[in-house]
C-alpha cells in the first residue's frame, strides 16, 4: 500500500531534488578539489575513491558500482592514467581481464582528496541527525531498488 503523496510542484519531486542535490555536491567538491591543486573531476573522484577501497576493480566492477557504462568508465580510466593516478594491468589467471590499480601518485592523490570530501560532505550534513540521515540514505535505496526492479536489473 502506497500512502505517499507525490507533489504536484516540479521543484518538489524527488528526482528535481535528488539531481540539484548532486549538482550542488558535484560542484562543491571539485571546486574543493581544485582550490587544493587536484584537478579531477567528479567522475574520475568516483573511481579514485573507489579503488581506494576496492585497489586492482575490474572494469565491470567500477562501472556496476558507479552505475555507469562501460564505455565511460574506459575514458574515465584513460584520463586517470593520463594523469598517473591510475595503471591497468592484466589479471593473472583471466588474460582477458583488466584491472585498475591506483598508482604510488593516485595513493597520494587519495590520502590528501579524501579529508576534503569528508569535511565537505559534515559540512553538506550539519544541522541533520543521525536517524535522519539513516532514514534518507534507507528510503534513496528502496526507491533505487523498485527502480531497478521495474527495469529488469534487479
């Protein structure tokens, strides 16, 4: 059973208000990221956090996770090399297979990004709780979810 009523108003539907919130945070961050001396983008901060968790991802994984195709993730990747921050390598049991590892500069890149998106993202945060914050994070998924369901991607 459905109880939620869904705004009539443009500026107060949930994909207006999820997109401006990931514009503003896009932003934020990499103009964050620049004032500090990393020029990168936010796509390219979403690998690099990512492999940072997750050092040696295959291109399959990055672009699952990050909910991007394949082809983006290989320009992603070939800008990420450009820059150093990021080497391919042959998986050793699957030739086939290619992974991304971050280089000795993308750990250094990381090391130094990452206290400023973490105090961006309390800063974004402040004045929320704990339990809303939990809420909010619980409900985007369960609609990410239904989405993904109705899709056929479930």
């Amino acid at each position: 059973m459905n109880d939620v009523t869904v705004s009539q108003r443009f500026e107060d539907s949930l994909g207006y208000l999820v997109n401006h919130l990931m514009y503003a945070f896009r932003q934020g961050i990499i103009r964050k990221c620049g004032d500090a001396g990393f020029a990168i983008t936010h796509e390219e901060l979403g690998v690099l956090i990512l492999l940072g968790n997750a050092d040696g991802a295959t291109q399959t994984h990055l672009a699952n996770t990050l909910a991007k195709d394949k082809a983006v993730i290989t320009r992603l990747l070939n800008g990420l090399v450009r820059k150093k921050i990021v080497a391919r390598r042959l998986d050793l049991v699957d030739r086939r297979v290619v992974r991304a590892f971050l280089t000795n500069h993308g750990h250094k890149t990381l090391q130094c990004v990452r206290p400023i998106l973490l105090d961006y993202v309390k800063t974004a945060i402040h004045g929320v709780n704990q339990h809303e914050f939990d809420t909010t994070c619980a409900v985007l998924r369960r609609i990410t979810d239904n989405l993904q369901t109705l899709n056929g991607k479930a």
